[in-house]
C-alpha cells in the first residue's frame, strides 16, 4: 500500500492539472483588470514615451525632434512657473490636510453619543464630485455676492477679492483642499482603532499625561499609516486639476497655474502631443522622487511592530 505522501507520477500530473486549472481560473478573474492595466494606463505610458520623441500635434505628419521636447520644457519660463506654483500648493496642503484628518480622527475616536453620525458627515465630503465642490466654493469665495465676504462684513472686515486676486487666488484653493480631509480621517481612525489599549494602560501606569501618551504610545504606532497617507498626499496634491480648472483657469495672472492645467493646456488646447507627453513624463519623475525620499527617510521615523529602528 502507497503512503499518502508519496508523489507517485500518477499523483504528480494530478497535482500539475490542478495546478493549471488554478492558474487558468486566476487569469480569468483577473481578466478584466489585466486589460484595463495594458490598455488604460501602460499603454498610454508606453504610447507617451514615443510621443515625447516627437512633434505632433494629432493632425499631420508626426516630424522626429528626439529630446528637442525635452530641451525645450525645461528653458520654458511658463513650465517652471507652473512647478513653483504646483510646490507651494503641496508642501502646504500636504501637511496642513495630514494634521487635520489626525485632529478629526483622534476626537472622532473618543465613544461619545452621535460618533458614528459624524464620522459619516465629516466623510462624505471625500466622496462628491469634485466639479460639483468647485462651484460650491466659488459661489461661496465670490467677492461680491458670496457667503464667505457677507459674514465678513456684518462683522465690520472687508473681506479679499479671493479667487480674483493674484494674492489670494492660491492661497484660497489652499483653503478649499481641506473639504476633502475626511478621506484621510477615515484611515487614521482604521490606525487608532487597531493600536493595543494596552500600550496606553502601560503608560497610564508609568504616570505619562495625555500629551506625553499621544507623543510616545499614538504617533509611533501611528506611523505606517502616518507615512502611506502623505505619500497619497504628495501624489495628489501634484496632480491637482479640477479646482484651477473650473473656477480659475489659471489666472488671475497665472497665480493658480498647475503643472497639470499646464500640461492640459499643451495636449487639448494647443495640441502639442509631444511636449505634453515630455511634460507628463518630468512630472512622474518628480513624484517619482519625492516618494522614493519619503520612503528612504522612512526608517528614521516609522515604527512597525517587531522591528528595531524601521529594520
């Protein structure tokens, strides 16, 4: 009598059809992403590659420039201005959003009457179309007519002309990037809830105050999640569109010119698919490379259980 655990060649070719027959069915439930991968996105990346080589502008004859797109984007006044403004707009909306998603998760946290209800309203501002929010805000910025300069005024301040203003068209799209905080409150909520209670009955023990449990028990534990949400932050806050698009088209004075309403601008507007794909390939090396710096500092300041010092 054959032990079970003997692989006869019998067993063994059953074993490779089931094997197959797994692969098969893998293939097939993964299908439809598959083709949505190739053709959706490393499709185009591929397609923009080439066309980056080239200047064409979707009607004739595709001419041969090699890097002469590249060379020209980067002695373009107007592309860099578009990074300057693209910058500013992350290295303030990125940690400015982070720090209030954590306030509204850490008081969100707490088991108070009506938690869930609020969680659910401080949520579904992540979830409405963004061109919907834009006119919202806009009705609301509007110098003349909208809510924001009317409460201003029945308490004596003449409020700014916002979206109008070279000064504080930027700094208004700023303001309305925190409508969307409650997406990031939602995975810091996920991240406090799984932190053991334990590790904060220990330092209640050790006589360690709120501050001083937040400091050393909430952020350390914190930090994975800390880091996956500013890496998503960097990403999107360099592709942002939508606003400047809708209610500001750039203006006034290029004071709200995205790297992308920039890019958009050459690809549909002036019909440069070369200098447009040149363009989008300068941004992805630039997110690129600041996600690689996030996750190259990463190991001086994120914990994970059972390592030592990020290791």
């Amino acid at each position: 009598m054959v032990a079970n655990n003997v692989l006869t060649p019998r067993r063994v070719a059953r074993l490779s059809r089931m094997a197959v027959q797994e692969a098969i069915l893998g293939y097939l439930f993964a299908g439809p992403w598959l083709a949505g991968f190739f053709i959706f996105t490393l499709g185009p990346m591929l397609a923009s590659i080439i066309f980056s080589l080239w200047d064409w502008n979707f009607i004739r004859e595709p001419r041969w420039v090699g890097l002469g797109n590249y060379r020209e984007m980067l002695a373009d006044e107007v592309t860099w201005h578009a990074l300057r403004v693209t910058a500013t707009y992350a290295f303030v909306t990125v940690p400015l959003g982070m720090c209030c998603s954590l306030a509204l998760a850490l008081l969100l946290n707490e088991r108070l009457l009506g938690t869930n209800l609020l969680r659910t309203i401080y949520y579904l501002p992540a979830v409405v179309s963004g061109v919907a929010v834009a006119y919202m805000f806009g009705w609301m910025f509007n110098p003349k007519q909208g809510l924001v300069n009317s409460v201003l005024a029945k308490i004596g301040i003449e409020g700014p002309k916002w979206l109008t203003s070279t000064t504080w068209a930027l700094p208004t799209l700023m303001i309305m990037s925190l409508w969307g905080v409650g997406g990031g409150m939602l995975i810091y909520l996920a991240g406090l809830q799984g932190i053991p209670t334990s590790l904060y009955e220990a330092a209640m023990v050790d006589g360690a105050g709120r501050w001083r449990r937040f400091v050393n028990v909430t952020l350390p534990m914190l930090s994975p999640t800390l880091l996956f949400n500013l890496v998503m932050g960097i990403i999107g806050s360099f592709q942002v569109f939508t606003t400047a698009y809708v209610l500001t088209e750039g203006g006034p004075g290029r004071a709200t010119l995205f790297y992308v309403l920039h890019l958009y601008r050459n690809a549909f507007i002036y019909f440069r698919a070369g200098y447009s794909s040149a363009l989008a390939w300068l941004l992805f090396v630039i997110i690129l490379a600041l996600t690689l710096l996030v996750f190259r500092s990463s190991p001086a300041w994120v914990y994970y259980e059972g390592t030592v010092k990020g290791r």
